[in-house]
C-alpha cells in the first residue's frame, strides 16, 4: 500500500513539473509574435518563473506548518493544483490582449516580458506550493518510527518535480508544439494540472472517507479542476488566433495574397510585421525588390555554386533554382521543419532538386566547414525584423570573405546616422570589405526598409563610404553579441 501512494504522489509531482514549465515555453512561444524573442527576453521571463517556483515552495512550507492530518494535506494540495489549473487557463484566454496592450504602452520588450511572466507565475506558484503539502501528507502518514524519513521525502519529490520539468521544456519544444500545435499543447498541459489535482483529491477521499477535520471538502477541488478544463476548452474553441505552423525552433504564418493581379503567397515567423518571403506561382518569381535585386546580382555574377544563410520560404533561391537548374544552391536554416512546411503550405510544390537544405545554425555550419568556397553568398537569416547577430560580427564576415567571393546581405534598418542597430551592422561590413563595399536603399524614409549590403558593385548600389548617413565613428561589432542585443532594443524604442 505504501508503494502505490508513494507512486501516486510521484506521479502527481511528474505532472505538476511537466505541465509548469511546459505552459512557460507556450507562453514564450506565443509572446514572440508580440514582443520577439531573444536571450534576454528568454531570460527574463525564465526568471519571473523560477522566483514564482521559489514562492510556491516557501508558502508551501508555511501551509504545511498548520496541517495536522493527512487528508488535510491531500486536500490543500490538490486545491492549490486545480487552483494553478485555472490561474493558467486564465492566464492563456487573457494573454494575447494583455500583449497587445503592453505592446502599445511601452517600448521596452523587457518590461512586457516581465508582465508575461507574472502572468503565467501566479499558476506556477501555485503548483509548486502543493509538492511541500504532499511530502507533509507523506510524512504524516508514514512517521518516522517506521522507517520513512522526511528528508527523504522532500528530496524524492523535488527530484521528481524537477524531472518533470525537464521532460516539459524538452518535450514541448522538440515534440509537443511541432506534431500536435500550440493550442493542442497547452489543452494538454491544462488536462496534465487538472488530473493531478484530482489524483490528489481521489486519494485523499480514499484513504480517509471519513475524516471531515479539512475545511476544504473534495467538491471544490473537483469544481475548480473541471472549470479549467471548460475554460481552456473554450479559448481554444472560440479564438480565432492564427498560431502559425508551429515547428521545434519557431512558428511561420501563410498568407494568399494578389500581387499584380496574379496569385501570390507570403510567409513570416513576425505576421503584421514583417513578411520573409512572396511567391508568386504562375511566374514561379518571388516578389520582393530586395529579392529581386538579389536575382539581379546573380545574373550579374553568374555563379556556378551559391550558398543561402536562412530560408524562410526560399522565394529567392527558389526562383533562382527553377530558371537556372545547373546552378548548385545550398540553403542553411536553423529550423529544420521548414522544407515541409515550404512544400506544403508555401510553394505548394516540392523543392527545386538543385537546392540543398541544411538544417543547422548558418555560422556553425561555416565554422564546420571552414574549406567550404562558393562563387555567390547571400545573408538572409532573421529574427523577426532584426537580424541573426552572430552572422554579422567582425569575426563572422571574414569567414565569410573566405568561403565565398560574392557576398550580399538583407537587413531591416534605418538611414539614420543615431540608429545604433543599423550603423553596427554598416560600421562591420565597411570595417571588412572597406572599399568593396556596398549599400542598396529603396529610399531616404526614415522609417525602417530593407537595406542590401554587398561586397561588390551590385546593381543599383553605391559606395557604403560615400552615403550620408553612414557614420563612420560607430564603434565596430566584435563577438561581443550583447552589444547588438543592446542597440537592438534601442531601436525598438525609437520606433
């Protein structure tokens, strides 16, 4: 008998592990559309989590001091996991507006990411308070006099709580979000809080049906568990939220668009703010200048063998694939789900046979090749509007130099002399290729535009060196990547 409570009390803490830190990778994934994704953003939402488990742990101690039986145990612990069932189910229905109200009222990312965490630490707080009540539950029911330790009983249920943990920010990620969607996802970890406080409820009433000495009665727990489930049922079932196609590393968004009067299709991982790629079918060209001016240069150069840093929907290598078949193109994109979502959802066709996709991060694919030459490089990795820093560090585009002769790179930015996101990245590529290199802007808005780089004389191009707005006295970017990430978040203010 006591193998099995014991084993039921695990199971409870495996649960409560796996459905809390799960909800804080959806919460993180489903905010990255609202307020981006970075390391520090990451960071400090990570942060807000573990002072709500640290929170969750210490009440727990103080509620366990005032608990004297062992029904009483088990129904305060399964009250507070059907309380962090429903604080969670809340939390996800009020999430996306609170987003979209922190988003207009301030600049900062890191201030929203602390109100995400907030959000989603209340319930989390709560599921780790009941893992003290259920080790008072099992001291209380097993005293020392017959050989089961306290000390023991806290370690064991830490351990398990912890491995839980794990299993939900591993799962979730690699598993859960890529094959079954986010809104399957959290309907899971909901159901995973709820049947945890029911275990608990059920076996308390089981083991002592007759002890009333609790203020709480099982009805309530019951109650709440169920509430949770309806709520996160209906959010799921009335929302219309576009979560996107969902894969281990991020999330894309397909739009059919008309673009002059022929069918197109869009994608990006940042929908209202961005859009990665355009496609047009009947033409089978994509339909951005900047990829057309990319088209150009290649034309210009005529490569033999081309390399592409980031994907997205692969419109322009695409293009340059379907009418140039003897071309030899290698695509490196850190999401490795994105062929199969390219093929179903964004050409709707499979990929060019002459372009290799390799699923691996851009400069670490580099570095492991370091030997590797092509005749045509373009840069064209994202994270949302801003680029992938480490592809632009004085480090990185000497690599470059060396793996490849003709060199273009995408970027958002600013003509702006004070944007400090834009000028690092022109102050590195001029401190590299100095006199080689090259700048191509739509326009002098000041407003953020795409701006092509090249270590050459590409089309439409004049000299870095000789623009108005380059400021010669930025500092340089070595691998120092929080330097970016700063000048990242100032940009965003100055939006």
């Amino acid at each position: 008998m006591q193998r099995k409570v014991l084993g039921i009390c695990l199971a409870i803490a495996l649960l409560e592990g796996f459905a809390g830190l799960g909800i804080e990778i959806y919460a993180i994934r489903i905010s990255a559309t609202y307020i981006g994704s970075s390391i520090a953003i990451t960071g400090v939402i990570l942060a807000m989590v573990l002072i709500a488990i640290a929170v969750g742990y210490w009440y727990g101690g103080r509620l366990s001091n005032g608990i004297t039986t062992p029904r009483q145990a088990l129904l305060k612990a399964g009250h507070v996991l059907s309380l962090s069932a429903i604080s969670h189910a809340i939390a996800c229905v009020i999430q996306l507006p609170l987003l979209a109200a922190m988003t207009m009222s301030t600049s900062s990312p890191i201030i929203a990411a602390m109100g995400v965490g907030l959000l989603f630490g209340v319930g989390l707080a709560f599921g780790s308070t009941a893992i003290p009540l259920i080790t008072q539950f099992l001291t209380l029911k097993y005293p020392n006099s017959t050989g089961v330790d306290a000390g023991k009983n806290a370690g064991t249920m830490v351990a398990i709580t912890t491995v839980g943990s794990v299993l939900g920010s591993t799962l979730t990620p690699i598993l859960l979000l890529p094959y079954i969607g986010l809104m399957s996802s959290l309907a899971l970890f909901i159901v995973a809080l709820s049947s945890s406080a029911y275990l608990c409820t059920k076996l308390a009433v089981q083991l002592y049906p007759d002890d009333y000495a609790s203020q709480l009665t099982p009805k309530q727990n019951y109650l709440l568990a169920v509430s949770a489930i309806i709520i996160t049922g209906g959010f799921i079932f009335l929302s219309k939220v576009d979560t996107g196609y969902q894969t281990a590393t991020g999330a894309w968004f397909i739009k059919q668009i008309i673009y002059e009067d022929k069918l197109a299709v869009t994608i990006t991982d940042k929908p209202g703010q961005s859009t990665s790629s355009c496609w047009i079918y009947l033409t089978k060209q994509n339909c951005h200048w900047y990829g057309k001016i990319t088209v150009a240069a290649i034309e210009q150069t005529a490569p033999q063998s081309l390399i592409f840093l980031g994907g997205a929907g692969m419109g322009t290598p695409s293009e340059v694939a379907h009418h140039n078949p003897k071309m030899a193109l290698t695509v490196v994109d850190i999401d490795k789900d994105l062929p199969d979502i390219i093929e179903a959802h964004f050409l709707k066709a499979p990929i060019a046979s002459n372009i290799e996709f390799i699923g691996d991060d851009a400069r670490g694919y580099l570095t492991r090749n370091a030997q590797a030459r092509y005749d045509f490089m373009l840069i064209d990795a994202f994270q949302g509007r801003y680029v992938a820093g480490n592809l632009y560090t004085l480090q990185a585009l000497r690599q470059f130099q060396q793996n490849s002769k003709y060199i273009m790179a995408n970027m958002i930015g600013k003509t702006l002399k004070d944007h400090g996101y834009t000028q690092t990245i022109l102050k590195n590529w001029h401190e590299v290729f100095g006199d080689s290199a090259y700048i191509i802007t739509r326009n002098d808005s000041n407003n953020l535009q795409n701006i092509m780089l090249c270590n050459f004389a590409c089309p439409d191009s004049q000299k870095l060196s000789q623009v108005k707005f380059f400021n010669e006295d930025q500092p340089v970017h070595t691998d120092d990547l929080p330097r970016l990430d700063r000048y990242y978040y100032r940009s965003i203010e100055s939006l």
